[in-house]
C-alpha cells in the first residue's frame, strides 16, 4: 500500500465518520498479499505520520475531520468490539458530579469481556468484567451521542460497590438530588 492510496481510503472512511481501526479492519480494507506486507505499510505510514498507534492493534487516522472529543472512547470500544461496554465506575459518577474528584486521564469501562488496563497517548482506558446479563446491562444505560453508553447513576455507583471500589468519595446528597 502506498501513501497516497492509504490517503484515499482513510479519506473515505473519515466522511462516513470513522478514524478509529483495527488491525482486523485495516486488512479487509487494503487487503494485501500477507500479514507482513500489511503491517510493513502500517509502520510505514505510522512513521509519515498518517497513522497513529495508541495501542497495539489499533489505528487512529491522524487527519480526520470526523475526530471527536471521544477518540479514548472509540479505542475502548474498538478494543472490545463485539462485547457489551460502558462508561461507568468513577467516570460516569464524576460526570454526573456525584464524587468529587474528576477523572482527568483515565476513563473507566465496563465490559462483558475480560479486565484490562490499556495506557494510550489519549489516557488511559480501565475495563472491569462484569457478569451481568444483558437485558440488565441495557436497562441501566443512557443512550448518549458518543460512541459508548453512560451508566445511570444508580447503576455506576452500584457496579462501583460490586467491584468494591472506594466508596468514600460518593456525595450521597447529590446522588439523591440527581434521583
């Protein structure tokens, strides 16, 4: 794959409001002879500075104008694409203002798929497994216009006493405000 094709395409898939890859997606999308000659056109074109690569496997497209204020949450997602996934824990009770201390550089996750912390140059992302069913997984989420769904309060505070995180910080006062 040369620059200029690369160009191209990312071009494309930028209009329809897509800059976040996976390694997955990028080999159905150039389609190259082998495994090697694919990733030896990744590095070239992470190095030109077409493509970055916030974590291994992923691939952010660096000039696209779709890019949001969400590429931490389009990495997420990508990271565990097929599973179920949402803001949750100390991020979303920091967004609601229901703990005090804001979670600057990390970004807290739910998912049905397995545990794991991922630093990437956008903070860093923090997946907690959870066992719960689907049915009640949708039932606690806010449907948003950002690429992960937002845990209602209720449900992030109790998904933060189930892992048994520090509960210290919770403001019971805004927490019955926001009810």
């Amino acid at each position: 794959m040369n620059r200029t094709t690369a160009l191209k395409k990312f071009t494309e898939w930028d209009k329809q409001g897509r800059y976040v890859f996976t390694l997955a997606d990028l080999n159905k999308i150039f389609a190259e002879d082998s495994p090697k000659t694919l990733q030896a056109g990744l590095n070239r074109l992470v190095k030109d500075g077409l493509l970055a690569r916030p974590v291994r496997g992923i691939y952010v497209f660096n000039f696209a104008h779709s890019q949001d204020s969400y590429t931490i949450e389009h990495i997420a997602r990508a990271l565990r694409r097929g599973e179920y996934n949402y803001v949750s824990l100390e991020s979303a009770l920091s967004e609601y203002g229901i703990i005090s201390q804001i979670p600057i550089d990390r970004l807290t996750v739910m998912t049905t798929g397995r545990k794991g912390t991922y630093a990437t140059p956008f903070g860093t992302i923090e997946f907690t497994h959870t066992k719960r069913q689907q049915q009640d997984i949708l039932a606690g989420m806010v449907q948003t216009n950002r690429p992960l769904k937002i845990a209602t309060p209720e449900y992030a505070l109790r998904d933060l006493k189930r892992v048994g995180r520090n509960v210290h910080l919770v403001n019971e006062k805004a927490l019955l405000n926001d009810a």
